[in-house]
C-alpha cells in the first residue's frame, strides 16, 4: 500500500516513491472573475532515501546494466536530473478551472466531485496549453488528472491525485507512465486575486459569490513593507 506524503511514478527504479520538499495548493481568481485551483508540488531528490552521502556523482550501476534499460527504469538517469517539479504556478500554466454551479458557494461545493483536466481520449493535447507542467527526465508533459479532494477537519484536507506522463523531452508523446500520490492533513492556502484590485472590489467580489464569506480573513502578503496585497484565506 502506498504510504502518504509520498508521489510514485510506477515502474521506475524507486517502488517506494519518493518524499516532497515542497507541496501547495491555492486558488486563484482571474481578471474575468473566472476561478481556478492551482497545485504545486516539487519532490526531494530522488536518491534521497538511498544509501550514501552523495548519490548523484556515484556509479549507480554497472554500466552495461544501465545501458540495457530504459530511461524509464536507469536509476543513473533519475540522478541525472535529481527531482521533479509539477506545478501549474511555476511556468504559470492553467491549473484546473473551478467548476461553480450556483450564484453563491460553501468552500466544499468546488471539491464535492473529482477535479479532473486533460483526460483521455485526448483530441489534441497542446504542450503550451496545460494544466500542469511537468519537469521530471527533463521537461517533460502530464495529463488525465483527477484529483479527489475531501476535508477531514477544519481546512485540513486528503488528497489523492494520479496522472499520465509522456517522456516528451526524449521525443515520445505517448502517455505510457503513471504516477500517484495521497497527501494527508493539507491545509488551502487561500484565493489570490489580481493585484490592481482594491480591497473594496475583492470583498465585493467575495461576498457575491461565496456563502460562507465570514469564515474567511484577508492575509496580507507583504506586512513588512507598504504594498498592500492580500488573499483571501479561510480562518
């Protein structure tokens, strides 16, 4: 079983998964008031957990070993690139689109069915128009996310989200890989909006479209300085 706080990318050199350095989820809303959820995640290293101090410059295998395997499946060529990012804020990709189905909503509305982008079949998948970019044996492409979402306390949240990749950095474009990861006790970091907006406008803008706007504060970003920038988070 697969253990939580951990992302694998099934049959590659490592069936324990690998550990994350970094994990944020957020929201975003757009000039046009459309809404987003925005993910990112960055693994540690992938040798991490392996023996030695210093796996990236050690031989890992027997060359000819290596030499009979796929990218996929060379350790040597994980340590090449030492961790992946997959991220829809790092190369401000698109993210996933919230899907609001009354004028106003309770938090749990957006995530009561499966966040979902790219899925197969796809009709045409456009390597500049994605949800997510993906840098894991160089840059590589991911699609049919779905992202189960379900609160288990007060803005602490289960995750489960699984994919597709395709090794497009070495010239394929199928979508031969799978990769899997279930996050335990994430809390939301809050609604970003656009940074010409005043405070007045966001609020107005908040308090029309959410039914449990109380529950929320306005953080400020930068409070050691004059820019006054916020988002929305809940209490």
């Amino acid at each position: 079983m697969n253990q939580p706080n951990r992302i694998y990318f099934l049959g590659n050199p490592y069936p324990k998964g690998h550990t994350l350095e970094e994990f944020l989820w957020s929201g975003r809303i757009e000039e046009d008031e459309s809404m987003w959820f925005d993910f990112h995640l960055k693994t540690d290293p992938y040798y991490a957990e392996e023996e030695g101090k210093d796996k990236y410059n050690e031989e890992v295998e027997e060359e000819e070993e290596e030499e009979s395997k796929s990218n996929w499946e060379a350790k040597g060529m994980w340590a090449n690139y030492v961790q992946c990012t997959m991220s829809s804020t790092r190369w401000g990709d698109q993210g996933i689109q919230i899907n609001k189905t009354t004028s106003k909503a309770v938090f749990n509305d957006f995530i009561k069915e499966p966040l979902l982008a790219h899925t197969f079949p796809l009709d045409d998948f456009n390597c500049n128009e994605v949800a997510f970019g993906i840098y894991l044996l160089g840059h590589d492409s991911c699609a049919n996310h779905e992202i189960k979402i379900k609160e288990t306390a007060k803005n602490k949240f289960e995750i489960e989200w699984s994919g597709k990749i395709a090794e497009t950095y070495y010239g394929s474009s199928e979508f031969n890989h799978d990769f899997s990861l279930h996050l335990q006790n994430v809390e939301f970091d809050g609604f970003h909006y656009p940074k010409n907006w005043s405070l007045e406008k966001a609020t107005d803008f908040f308090k029309n479209n959410f039914e449990d706007f109380e529950e929320y504060d306005f953080v400020d970003l930068n409070p050691k300085n004059n820019e006054r920038e916020y988002k929305f988070k809940k209490k």
